[in-house]
C-alpha cells in the first residue's frame, strides 16, 4: 500500500474510532442530560439562521472576544434546517470535530511513522485521555474545536513544503482555511506563524506569501469590520478586545509552576466526577509522563540538529500552543483551562507514537514500545467514571444560555436577548428567562453606578445633552427600564424573569438600595416571583456555604405576607430539607406580622442555580460572576 | 447531469424544505417587528437631513422592550399612515397623519444640543433653531410612533398629548395645545387612504 493511501486509511479508521468512543460515551452518561454549560447559546444562535435570521456577529457571538461562537453555530444551522433534532445536530457537530482531530493526528503521524505510529497518537488522543473527550463532548466553538484543524492545517503544510513545486492554489487554500480559523479562535495564530515559517522558508517566496495571505485576510477582514457598533471597540485587523499587552500583562512566573504541576494530570478530566485526591488520577500520570518525554526527546534531537523538518514543525506546535496555557490558567483558571491542553497533546501524541515506530529496528523494542504504550492508554477510558462533561437537561442549559448574554453599557438595554427569546423553545423558556432574571439582577447593581457617572460626564457644558427620552445611557439607571424585560411576553413567563431577577439581586446575600429600587418598580402585586427569587437565593448559599447568613435588606420595615410566604417558598427550595429557619436569615425587624407557609409558585430550571458561581467569595464587588 | 446527480439535488432540495425551517416558537417582539416611519420631506442632500438621521440614530438606540424601531424615509413623498414630518410649510398633503413643523426662530434660552450634532448646522442662532426644530420634530414624531402598531391619526394625537419631556429646545408638552411655545406644532390631517 502506498504511503500516502496508508496514511489516509489510517486517519479514517482512528477518526471514526473517535467518534464512536465520543458518541458511546454520551450515550451512556445519560440522555437526559445531554447539555453543557454554554452549548444551548451556540443553539439558539444557529436556530436563528437556520431559520434565514443571521444575528450580527455582536448578537450572535455569546461574547465580543468569542467569534468562533458564531462561526460554530453557522456550521450547525444546515443540520438544523435539514430537520435534524438540536441535541442530535450539537453532538454529530461534536463527534465530527472529535473525529477530525484524531483523524488528523493519526494520520499526520503515520504519515511519518507507519501504521504503528497513526495508531498509538490517534488512540492517546480517542482513549488514553478522558480530558480531551470530556471538552469535546461540548460543542462549544471555541479553541478544543478549532484543534483538530489546526493539525489537518499542519499535516497539509507538512505535505506541501515536501514538495518542490506547489501549487498556488494549494496554498490559498490553506491560507483561507488558516483565516477562518484565527478568526475561529485566536489560538491558530500560533500555527499560522509556522505554516508561514514552513511554506515560504524555500521556494518563490513573494508568490507564495500572496497566495498565502491574501485569501487569509479576504476571509478575515469582513469579520474584524463587521464590528459591534456600540460595544467594545478593538484596534486595527484584531478581532479581540483584549490585544496582546492585555494578554502578556496578566503572565508572572507562577503561570509557568501552575503549568507544570498540573501537567500530569492534564489527561484527565478534572471535574466533580473524579476528586482531586483519588489515586485513580495517578493511573494517567504515566502515559503523560511518556507524552512529556517524547517532546522532550524531540526538543533534543532538535538541538542537535538531527530532528528531521515535519517533526521539528510538529514539536514547534507542540510548545507553541502550550505558551497559550499560561495564560488560559489566569483567565478560565483550572480545570476549565485543561481543554487548551488539546493541541499540546495531539502534538506529543505525533512524536510518541513516531518515535515509537521508529525506534530502532529489532521488533523486540518496537513490540515492547508498543505495549508500554497500549498499557499506559488503557487507563485512560476506564478509569474515568464519567467521560463526558455534559450534565444540565434542556431546562438547566437554557437558564445558563440565559445569564450568557452579556451586554455592555454601549448597548441598548436588552438587544441580544430581544434579538434571541423568538428562537428558545416553549421547554426552555422559563429557564432562558430565569437565567436571563439573574443576568439583570446582577448587571443593574454593576451597571447603574457606571451609567450615572457617564450620563454625569455626558453633561459636561449647560446646552450640551441628549434629549432624556432618548438617552439610553439615561434609560441604564432607570429600573423600570431594566426590569421591563420580559413585559412582551405576557404572563406567566414574566413570572419567571423576575424570579430570576430576585435570584440575581440577592446572589451576594445583600439587597441594597439598588436591588430595592429594581424590587419598587414593581406593582405590589407582582413581587412574589421576586420574593421567592431572593428566598431561593438565601437557600443556594446556605446549600453550598453550609452555614446560614442573614438577609442584609437596606429597608427595615416588615415583608408583607405574601412577599414572606414566597421568600420561604424560595429558601426550602434550594436550601433543601435541611435549609435554616427563617429567624436565621431574616433579620428580626423584617419578619412579617403573620405566620408564614411556604409558597413556591414558580418551579427553578436549575435546581441549584448557582452551581457555577464562585460562592466562596462574599462581599459586594466580590460576587460571583456567573456561569463558567 | 445523471439520474444519481439529479436525484441526490431533489432529494436534498426536499430535505431543505422539510427540514427546521422556521424554529423559532413564538412572534419576534413587538422591538423587532416592522419598524415606525418617519418621514421627513426633505432632500437627501439638506444639510437638516444630518439632524433628522442623528435623531432616528437616538430613537433606536433608546428603544424599550414594547417599542418598535424607527425607519428615516427622507424625501418629498409620504404615503399612508406615516408620520409625516415636514420642514417646510407648503408639504404635500396626500397622507393621513400627524404633521409635525419644526419651530422657527431663535434659539431659547434653556435648548439643549445633542453632542452628535453635525457643527455646521450650529452656525447661527437662526440656522441652530431650525436644525435643533427638525431634531426635536423627528423624535418626538419617531417617540410617538414606536410606542405602538396602530398609527391612526387619532392614536398618535393621544400618544403625543401623554408624551411630555425636556427636548433640545427646551421643556415640550402637548397636554394643553398641539402648538406649544417651544416644540414643533402638530396638525393632524385625515386624507382618505
């Protein structure tokens, strides 16, 4: 068999390997729970142009910074409009990413190593690490899917810079896709310096820098013009609002010990499913010690100038997309930073499983390679008592899709989420509006105080401002403009935004005078569903705090009965069986005349919706800064 | 083109067709239906036309919830339903609606420049009058048409009397009179359709 078809026929059989570990794996962590955090946002985007409504890229994106997002939920929308059912069409998206980057690591190294060497890189990366599988488990857009085209990019460009004559085309290509995929995610720049290294290191090299950067940027500008009009403005050709003095600020030495001393574990899915201190984790150190070792090797061989050019471009990708980790640990912080680890590992994954192939020739140590190898792989499915990291049912991931749609002071109030409600589904309602209650329950008390300040700014000479009914800025430090989201919509689904905005405003365990003036631009009459809010929010903390804080409220007159009844309601909730007396978390003077019972009205989406905020931080300005 | 080609294109035109056409559950917000028009007579090219755009620009970026979006048509024909805003005294009359004529004159003390206002239409007291007249003109007529669907004359009569606020010339109600001192004077004229 030829090497090139060898290769080709590996890369299919291990990739469709990925994929069927990747879909056996969902299928057994349970259907009932098929989201992950953030997935329902790149859903409800690609309903929208499923349904020929394409979102601007500020309304589509879940954040100004993730443009991938858009471009992942474009790339769902045809399965989508083909009839496809969501969660069927996120996770055929999903386990084709998966299957591309298995594939395309599997193939790339037996291109170079043989059969042997494809199928031990493409089984570390489908078997030997549950981490991977975990992050691929979600279609979330972002760095773990753009991998597997990063390492389809550099096998091609391996291919290319082999021969003497390349094709313009071929290279324009490369250069398209390589656009598409910095715009995807910021990460591929690192493989664009590489392929641009590799490809015009010999050769015509003005011709092939125009093939290559021209279709590059014809692919990148229209993204980096399509820029938010009012949010966030960003510099030159960057489509980030952070640029590289933002990103290189935040390194300190620090980053580099975090980086390694988590490195053994970065096989491993570090989630809830396994505990830090189980010595199941120690089962994966091997095969990354062995993955470590073989970068290392190669880092040698390097210096010693025998490392042959293809291994020297894919051991470069290796240690460049790992520098993105010191960074990733500030930023998403550990274990959400593990999924940057996907090209580091693919990499190694090449130069193990190469090296390997090509060690020398007695079928002895090959065999004996081959079978460390295998042994040190084995673990990694099975050891994992969940492989997977998709653990919120359809009502969960949309009160998360929900709190996701950030808006930035520029706005006008409510934009995405207006732009967005017409394509959640009549089961995920409730939860999108209670999630999207807590996004305005936090934002006001944040937003208000900056709003004041420009609208003070703004007014800056006697016969200079903008007309008070139309001054959005002005219309930002109005509550009932705030708390008039979900008006539209009617009852009972109002309902349920102001459940969430309570839940929202108490997240800290302190109703201000802020929380207050939102609680005051209500009718009496509808003040329950933001009673039971704060309740349920009181519950929350002492469900996760375990320990009972009292309510800091800056009125001090009696609940009413009602409003007493749903705060209790609330409290039993989330607090569970075991959830406080109210004596301990209303304070003596806000306890309403009467005796209370109970009344949860409104059912929570989540039945603990503060599982992704960071609890352990009390304290106005410190609170929790939603889901992850 | 073969069988199989022509077959694989129907039977993916039929799946296309089939497939998740229209996902969304429920109507867009009244926000994100058709947008209000305001129409300004006017040429493309008047200098007041900076005014009315920044104007609209305001009126969109302010929206609520339950408001829809307001759509600028400059030029000298209106149609039916629309509100008109005219900056001259002599507009066509062929449309059922509020008219809203801007205020000439010099400016009054207690105006209020929008900091986007192009500077070349604040040359002068009289010229700052007439351009911060149509501003005022533009968005009260857009306050008073995106706060609902309906635009019969009578509505929009009702919505201006209940719309009061600080404008760029000064403090504006329809309450009492649909020529207030300061604002633009409102005629309505009911035309048949």
């Amino acid at each position: 068999m030829k090497p090139w078809r060898q290769a080709s026929t590996t890369a299919a059989v291990m990739a469709l390997l990925g994929a069927v570990v990747l879909a056996v794996a969902l299928q057994s962590d349970g259907a009932a729970t098929p989201f992950g955090p953030g997935e329902l946002d790149v859903l409800v985007t690609a309903r929208s142009m499923a349904a020929g409504v394409w979102p601007p890229l500020w309304v589509g994106a879940v954040h100004p910074d993730a443009t991938g997002t858009w471009l992942g939920a474009a790339v769902l929308s045809p399965l989508l409009r083909l009839g496809l059912p969501d969660v069927l069409a996120l996770k055929l998206a999903a386990c084709a990413h998966f299957a591309l980057f298995v594939g395309a690591t599997a193939g790339f190294a037996a291109r170079r190593g043989g059969v042997v060497a494809g199928a031990l890189a493409g089984s570390v990366l489908a078997l030997g690490a549950p981490a991977l599988l975990a992050a691929q488990s979600k279609y979330l857009a972002t760095t773990v899917e753009i991998a597997g085209i990063e390492v389809a990019l550099l096998w091609a460009t391996a291919e290319l810079s082999r021969r003497e004559r390349v094709p313009g085309w071929a290279i324009g290509v490369v250069g398209a896709v390589l656009g598409l995929a910095i715009i995807y995610s910021l990460h591929a720049a690192i493989v664009a310096l590489l392929i641009a290294g590799a490809l015009l290191g010999t050769g015509p090299r003005l011709r092939r820098a125009a093939w290559l950067l021209i279709p590059a940027l014809a692919v990148m500008l229209p993204f980096s013009w399509m820029r938010d009009p009012l949010g966030p403005q960003r510099t030159g050709l960057s489509v980030k609002t952070l640029g590289p003095g933002d990103l290189l600020a935040l390194l300190d030495i620090s980053d580099l010990g975090t980086l390694l001393s988590r490195a053994p574990f970065a096989l491993l899915h570090e989630t809830e499913h396994i505990g830090p201190d189980s010595p199941l984790r120690l089962l994966h150190v091997p095969l990354a010690a062995l993955l470590a070792a073989a970068l290392l090797g190669a880092v040698v061989l390097a210096v010693r100038r025998r490392l042959p050019h293809p291994e020297l471009l894919v051991l470069l990708f290796a240690v460049g997309t790992a520098a993105p980790l010191l960074v990733a640990g500030d930023l998403l912080g550990y274990p959400a930073a593990y999924r940057y680890y996907a090209p580091v590992i693919a990499g190694a994954a090449i130069l193990l499983g190469v090296g390997v192939a090509r060690a020398p020739r007695r079928e002895r140590s090959v065999a004996i390679g081959i079978v460390a190898v295998g042994a040190c792989i084995a673990p990694g499915l099975f050891t994992a008592p969940r492989a997977t990291a998709t653990e919120l049912s359809r009502p969960m991931a949309a009160f998360f899709a929900g709190q996701h749609r950030l808006g930035f002071a520029q706005h006008p109030l409510h934009t995405q989420f207006l732009m967005l409600t017409p394509f959640v589904r009549d089961d995920e309602l409730a939860g999108w509006l209670q999630g999207y209650g807590v996004h305005v329950g936090r934002e006001f008390t944040r937003q208000q105080p900056t709003a004041l300040i420009e609208l003070r700014d703004e007014g800056t000479s006697p016969h200079v401002a903008i007309p008070g009914p139309v001054n959005r800025t002005l219309h930002k430090t109005l509550p009932q403009r705030w708390i008039a989201a979900a008006d539209w919509l009617g009852e009972p689904h109002r309902q349920h935004f102001l459940l969430g905005v309570g839940l929202g405003a108490a997240e800290d365990g302190v109703l201000d005078a802020r929380d207050s003036a939102l609680l005051g631009a209500l009718p009496a009459a509808d003040q329950s569903a933001f009673w039971q809010g704060v309740g349920s929010a009181l519950g929350e903390r002492w469900f996760w705090a375990g320990q009972a804080v009292p309510l800091v409220y800056s009125q001090e007159v009696p609940l009413s009965e009602s409003a007493g009844n749903a705060l209790l309601g609330g409290l039993v909730t989330t607090g569970g069986r075991d959830a406080p007396s109210l004596d301990r978390v209303l304070a003596p003077g806000l306890h309403p005349s009467r005796p209370l019972h109970p009344t949860p009205s409104l059912r929570l989406a989540h039945p603990h919706p503060f599982t992704y905020a960071d609890l352990g931080v009390v304290g106005r300005g410190e609170v929790p800064m939603g889901p992850r | 083109m073969g069988f199989a080609r022509c077959a694989a294109l129907l039977v993916g035109w039929v799946a296309l067709l089939a497939g998740c056409r229209v996902p969304p559950e429920r109507n867009p917000p009244p926000a994100l239906s058709a947008p209000a028009i305001v129409s300004v007579v006017l040429s493309d090219a008047h200098p007041l036309a900076g005014a009315a755009r920044l104007a609209v620009r305001r009126l969109n970026e302010s929206r609520a919830p339950s408001e829809r979006p307001v759509q600028l048509e400059i030029g000298p024909r209106a149609s039916a339903g629309q509100v008109l805003v005219p900056v001259t005294a002599d507009a066509p009359g062929s449309f059922a609606g509020l008219i809203l004529v801007p205020r000439r004159g010099s400016l009054p003390e207690s105006h209020q420049v929008d900091p986007a206002m192009p500077l070349d239409l604040l040359g002068d007291d009289l010229l700052a009058a007439h351009a911060l007249g149509l501003y005022d003109a533009v968005l009260l007529a857009g306050v008073v048409a995106r706060s609902g669907p309906d635009a019969t004359a009578d509505l929009l009569v009702a919505r201006l009397r209940a719309t009061a606020g600080r404008f760029a010339l000064g403090e504006i109600s329809y309450a009492q009179s649909l020529e207030p001192p300061l604002g633009p004077s409102a005629i309505v004229r009911e035309l048949p359709r």
